[in-house]
C-alpha cells in the first residue's frame, strides 16, 4: 500500500471513529459534520463529501476526475449520555487540528475512548439520577416525604431502565416501566399520607425520563437542514415520550382502581421564597444530571448554575404575566448563549451545558395535567398535552437560536472557528468555501501568480490553492501565510508532528 493511500485511510479512519462517537453520544449533524470536515480539510484532503443520517456516518473523496472515488460508512452505536467520552472525541480532533497531537496517536486516543471505564460508577449514575428526581420534586414545592419518595422513584426507574437495556430491550419499554414505576410509588405515598401532593412523585418521574431525549439536537437537524436525520430523531423522541406517556397512563388507571387521589395541584406563586427554592432545586437538578451522565468534573459547578438560573429566569418572567410558552423560550436562550461561552471557557462540549440547563423546563407538570384531563375531559387533556408539545419546541428553537447566535458573534470577532461549539448552517462539504472562514480581506499584490493559501472550510487550517482557482473564488492570501522557498506561500505552522507522508493535492 503506499504512502498516499495508507494515510488516506489513517484520516478517514480518524475521521469516522470521531464521528461515530459523537453521534453517538447526542451531537447534531451539523455538529459532526462539521468536526469530520476539519479533520479532512486539516489533512488537506478536498472535494470530501460527509453524510450524516439516524445511526451511519459516511466520507467520500474523489481526489480528481479521473480517480475512483473513496467512500468509508461508519454505522453508529445504540444512543448513550456520556459527556465524558463527548468531551475526550472533542479533545482528540482539537488536538490533532491544532498540530499538538499526531496523526497515529490521534486515532489510539479515539480507538480507547470506547474502551475506557466510565467516568462515574453505575452507583453513582444512579445516585444522580435520584438526587435528580428530588430536586424535581423540590421545584414544586413537595414535601419532605414526596421528595424523599421522588428521589427513591428516580433511582428506581434509573436501575429498572439499566436492566432492561442490558436484556437488549428497546428503550421505548424502559420508559413505559420508568412511568408506571413512578405512578406506583405515587400510589404508595398517598396510602401513607393521603394529605400530601403525592401527584409530584409522577411529576419529578416524567422529567427525569424525559431528560436527554433527542429534541435539542432534532430541532438543530430540523432549521439547518438535515431533515432526514431530524425526522428520526424526532420520530425517536416522540416513541420515547409515548411509552412515558402509556406508562404513567397505565399506573393511573391501576391507582384509580384501588381509590388512590393522585391529582396534581396548582404550580408555586412568585415570591421571594420561591425563587430561592427554584434557585436550588435547579441547581441540584442540574448536578443530579451531570453526574447521571458522566459530565466531567470540573464542568459539573457550572452547568448546576446553569441550570439554576434557567429555572428562575423561567418561572420569573411566567410570573411577570408573559406567556409560559414565552418564558421558556428566553431561558433557552439564554441556556444557548451561556452554552457556548462556557464551553470556549472550559474546552468542553456546549451540548453539556444545554442538555443540563433546560432541564428545569421540562414540561413534566402539564403532561401529567394532560394525561389526568384525558380520563374526565378529552378536550382539555389534549389541549394540555399540546401546550407541554409548545413548551417542548420552545426549549429547543430557544436553545439552538442562542448557540448560533454566540457563535456566530465569536466567528465575527475573532474570524476563526471557535473551538467546542457547534457549527450551526445549511449542509455543506468542502466544495463551498465559506465567506465566514476566510478572515480580513487584502489588497491582491499586482503580478503574483504564485499558490496563495485559503482557510479550510471549518477551520484556519491552510490548504494551498492554484492561482486559477484563487482568481476564480476572489480570495486574498492571509497575513499569516508563510512564504516558501520557492516564493509562494505555504501553512507550516498547523504540521503534524510525526505525520509522515506527502499530502494529498486539493482537488
């Protein structure tokens, strides 16, 4: 095999192994396009092609007319909540773009990410779930029983749902059991003290199944584009939701059977009291589930105030007469915004601090409130089950709009791509050079007729460029391009240590 062919396989095989992880793992096609494409365009490989549907990423190349295109399909794994492995994939391609980490090493790191221990112990997953579902049930005001009872009921449905996964049964049943389970232990509180809200238990249940489903990232796929993989992932999302749905359902009509009062009532006024308590059972919510889903350490204080401060935002401006519709949508925002701030911060993935900070939003009292209205009232438990779907594209249209606008401003400021944060845009390959890429603008210099150097698509990574083309795309050479001995110029300064090998010419 020579040279030329053997390191093509090298990248692609780094290229896919990244996007298998992070697909995996909950990030949007955009998102793994885009770090697929700088893992090419950074190896100077053009005219890539990257195709990112439900469960399979696929790279073609087609080095020039003539040659026979080079296609890798890569299918991905059954859908898991490790950020930990999120954030080492993110880690693996900054390092080898940024020239700190060599090719063959780049791709060992991204070979034993899938076969590292997690990050946390399943005791401690469990655990977070459960301290998850209490500070649920504390954003309602429960008491010291019901929250108790809710915490036991996370745990429960976390350990239930781990078993079920392992007899390789599809999660639609684990979240049908998960939403009985919480009915159950509903039902038994309310035996026990009949005067307490025990309706919360169920409540704190739904938004911790609810928790991580897919909609963020379907609503990205959604208004950028990928419409293939959005319709999957929001197909999976409405599964997962109807088998909460059914199992909630189901333990409400074995609770009516045995003369259980399991109504909810009225949510919190807003008081001083209130917000505080928001203040920390959002806190503790988002800490519960950063645990839960093995979020590094070091992130962990911050996505808890993260999600502290959603759950105010929310609840204060609800409480200022603005729709509740509304209000969730500016906390999404503003979850997005901070999002990518923190993750240029941190160097940790955004989708971490999104998927934790929404969670205080989770429409979980309403599709309670909409289930109960069904037994009595069709009309109105539809309306409210639509109402908790409103609240439900208003987490995620606020989410995605706030990263694309941080984003956007970082690109704008500092005309490079920003390191950790999503690359919201219409589908693309290397084929389009994007304008946002290409940085200040120069004065062409009269009766150069040498290589000039063009940003790569996603990156700053230099890629030399024939005249012709350079003329024809209108494109001036950066100032950092660095002249060669032949007086052109060339990108020596985003190498590969210990990346051997001739380069693949651009197409």
């Amino acid at each position: 095999m020579s040279t030329d062919i053997a390191r093509l396989h090298a990248v692609f095989d780094l290229a896919m192994r990244i996007g298998e992880g992070m697909l995996t793992n909950g990030a949007a096609a955009s998102e793994v396009t885009a770090q697929v494409l700088r893992i090419t365009s950074s190896a100077g490989l053009r005219s890539v092609a990257v195709q990112v549907t439900f469960d399979e990423v696929s790279i073609s190349y087609l080095p020039d007319d003539v040659s026979t295109p080079f296609t890798r399909i890569r299918a991905a794994g059954t859908r898991v909540q490790d950020f930990a492995r999120l954030t080492a994939f993110e880690e693996v391609t900054e390092g080898y773009i940024s020239g700190e980490v060599a090719l063959e090493e780049a791709r060992a790191r991204a070979a034993a990410i899938g076969q590292e221990k997690p990050h946390y112990s399943f005791a401690l997953v469990v655990a977070g779930f459960a301290v998850m579902g209490g500070g649920a049930a504390l954003s309602f005001g429960a008491d010291t029983l019901v929250i108790l009872a809710a915490t036991l009921a996370a745990g429960l449905l976390t350990v239930i749902g781990d078993r079920l996964a392992r007899m390789r049964l599809p999660l639609f049943y684990g979240q049908a059991v998960g939403g009985f389970a919480g009915v159950l232990v509903a039902t038994a509180v309310s035996f026990v003290h009949p005067g307490v809200n025990s309706s919360i238990v169920v409540v704190a249940c739904i938004i911790v199944l609810l928790a991580g489903l897919t909609s963020i990232g379907a609503m990205q796929d959604a208004v950028t584009g990928w419409y293939v993989t959005a319709s999957a992932r929001i197909l999976e999302t409405i599964m997962l939701t109807v088998g909460v749905v059914a199992g909630v359902r189901g333990g409400m009509l074995l609770a009516d059977r045995v003369g259980a009062d399991i109504s909810i009532t009225g949510s919190l006024p807003v008081t001083l009291g209130s917000a505080l308590m928001l203040t920390v059972s959002g806190a503790v919510m988002g800490l519960g589930y950063g645990v839960g889903t093995h979020v590094p350490v070091r992130c962990l204080a911050w996505i808890a105030g993260v999600a502290a401060a959603s759950a105010v935002i929310a609840h204060s401006l609800a409480g200022l007469d603005m729709d509740r519709v509304w209000a969730v949508a500016a906390a999404s925002l503003f979850v997005g915004l901070i999002a990518v701030v923190l993750a240029r911060r941190l160097r940790a993935p955004a989708l971490l601090f999104v998927m934790a900070g929404v969670i205080p939003l989770v429409p979980g009292s309403r599709i309670y409130r909409g289930l109960l209205g069904l037994g009595d009232d069709v009309v109105a438990g539809a309306l409210e089950l639509f109402g908790a779907a409103e609240i439900a594209i208003a987490i995620a249209g606020g989410a995605v709009l706030g990263q694309l606008l941080a984003a956007r401003l970082f690109v704008a400021r500092t005309r490079t791509a920003v390191s950790f944060t999503p690359v919201i845009s219409a589908p693309f390959t290397t084929l389009r050079r994007r304008r946002l890429s290409i940085g200040p603008r120069r004065h062409r210099r009269r009766g150069v007729t040498e290589p000039i150097v063009q940003p790569s698509t996603m990156t700053g990574e230099m890629a030399s460029l024939p005249p012709e083309i350079a003329d024809a795309l209108d494109l001036e050479a950066p100032e950092h391009a660095v002249p060669t001995q032949s007086g052109g110029t060339d990108a020596r300064a985003h190498g590969r240590p210990g990346d051997t090998g001739s380069r693949p010419g651009p197409a």
